[in-house]
C-alpha cells in the first residue's frame, strides 16, 4: 500500500548523517481493539523492524542491481522485518464460521524493504521495494498466538479456527513511489502529494494510487510513517536529534484488487473463501512524534468493504515505537 514517505532530499542527508551511528529498531501492533474496540476481520498484527543506510559493499546493493526500478547506485537504505497477521471472522464464538463472513487466517513472514530517492529543484521522490517471504495456514501460529492473548485478557474463545486456510508458502513483492512537494502555512512545514503502488505474488495482487499530505515541525527528520497491511513495512526511520519534532498526516489511497489470498481462498486445495470486490479504499489519519532517538506513530485506518457480503466497514490501529540503536 502506498503511504505518506519522505521524499530524497531530506533521505540523503540523514543516512549521510547517520553513517556511523547504526539504525532504527522498530515494533509495530496492528489491531482494531486501538480504534473501534472490535474484534474481527484484520484482528491482530505486529511487524518488527531494522533500518539501516546501506553500507558501500552490502549484499542489497548486488540485489538492487535485478530490481525493476532500483540499482545498486540508487540505494539509500535497507530493513529487514519479520512479522505475523491474524484475520478472522466477526463472530469468533461459532464453531462453524459464518460462510459469508471473512475466514480464519493467520500470515507469518520475514523480509526486506529497499529504499531510494531524487530530487529535483521544488521535489522530491522516494521509491519503496519490498520482498516478503512467508507462510499463510496452521504454521503461522496464528491460532496459538490468538488464544492465548485471549486466555490472559479473559476475551472470548475463538472457536472457529479449525477452519483456517490451509498452509500455503508465499512470495510478495511491492513497490511504492511517493512525489512529495513542500510548502509552508501558519509558520509549519507542508508536504504533499501523489503516491502510486504495485503489489505481486500469490498473497496479494493489486494496484494502487492515492494523495497524502503531513504538516508539523521538523518533517526532514522523519524517514516515513508505517505502513499499514496490506503493504509491507519498514518505513520507520527518522534522523536522532534533541529537539521535539512533530507531525500531523492524512493519506488516501484506493486499490484495484486483483487478488487477494485471505479472502480468495487458498491457491492449491479447496478453503474457505469469499467474493472479493475488486476496489477498496483506505483513509488513514494520525502523527508523529520525536525526541532525540525515539519516535512514536499512530495511524487510525478507515477501509472500505472487502469482499460482497461484509456487513460494514473495518477500522483499524496502527502503533509504532521506533528507537536508534
């Protein structure tokens, strides 16, 4: 999914100016308990992250090289991540879900996220490549992890996970690329602009556009905010300093869905599955806030129906906790 990104000419000075002090450690919780106290559809998720500026001769520059898009001359920065979703119907107390309702699905995947950006003389452009490898089925643990936050929060029992989609391996690639132009108002600093996505592998086929704006203080010490599924992380680097930065954002995107697994069903054997619509639209609200080496991100997600017979729409939270190490 394409989200609000720091364009290139505040990336090269802070990977220029973070060299030698290492990269950003991030946590990020996924869960529609932060904003609409429910519990169902995207249910769970947490992602955890490392940035780094890439050194002269890492092993990502040579894969840069194969990227369409990216080189290894191009490259401003790399994170690996490793992360795990959950999804589940509305109603978890049924033993047999609801047919109608989204099925039980849990995604577990490790991967990396290649960084890089122009400038021009009023812009700037950050391009995101992402590669997930993972596993959607009983082997994401899915089931394990649910129940036993359930067991210690005393939630109820999800009862239906039985029927989840089988284990199925994936392979997700995406890329994103944000044009942002800068501007001032009320004596705050202004970004804006387009965004566009593509998203390919057999757990999720898409394409996507959209338009963001932030506005705060200190916006050239933000790498990016995180992203929210179903696109990859690792947007998450900021720039060390002692002073307080802050900024508010809005973003929008709609997607032309082409596939999606964890509705559609698994690839190779019958599962559970329903009719996907082949258009969803994200709004997503929230800020940023830093102090010297930490820095926290909220996003507050509205997203459209996903498949026919969705009752209403979901909204969901996102929380990030970054640190320089």
């Amino acid at each position: 999914m394409a989200m609000i990104m720091l364009g290139a000419v505040a990336l090269a000075p802070m990977v220029e100016a973070a060299e030698d002090e290492g990269g950003v450690l991030s946590l990020k919780v996924e869960n529609d308990i932060l904003t609409s106290g429910d519990d169902g559809h995207y249910t769970n998720g947490f992602a955890l992250s490392y940035t780094f500026k890439t050194p002269e001769q890492h092993w990502s520059r040579s894969f840069a090289d194969w990227v369409p898009g990216f080189s290894a001359a191009r490259l401003d920065a790399t994170a690996y991540r490793f992360g795990q979703q959950i999804y589940t119907p509305n109603d978890i107390k049924r033993e047999q879900p609801d047919q109608d309702d989204r099925p039980y699905a849990g995604y577990l995947f490790g991967g990396v996220s290649l960084f890089a950006g122009e400038e021009g003389d009023d812009w700037r452009r950050v391009d995101t490549f992402n590669l997930d490898l993972g596993i959607v089925g009983p082997a994401s643990g899915a089931k394990d992890a649910q129940k036993a936050v359930h067991k210690l929060t005393g939630s109820d029992e999800p009862e239906g996970w039985d029927h989840q989609l089988h284990n199925e391996p994936v392979i997700s690639t995406g890329w994103q690329t944000q044009l942002w132009l800068p501007a001032r108002a009320a004596g705050l600093e202004v970004e804006y602009g387009p965004s566009a996505s593509v998203a390919l592998g057999n757990l999720y086929t898409y394409a996507g556009v959209g338009g963001g704006v932030r506005i705060g203080q200190g916006l050239t010490r933000s790498y990016g905010i995180p992203t929210v599924a179903p696109a990859q992380g690792g947007r998450q680097y900021f720039h060390p300093d002692g002073d307080f930065a802050w900024y508010l954002f809005a973003n929008i995107e709609g997607r032309a869905m082409a596939y999606n697994m964890l509705l559609d069903g698994n690839g190779f054997e019958d599962s559970a599955s329903v009719d996907r619509r082949p258009l969803v639209g994200d709004l997503q609200l929230g800020f940023a806030l830093s102090w010297q080496r930490w820095q926290l991100a909220f996003v507050n997600v509205w997203r459209t129906h996903e498949f026919e017979t969705q009752q209403e729409s979901d909204q969901f939270g996102s929380l990030t906790l970054s640190t320089w190490l």
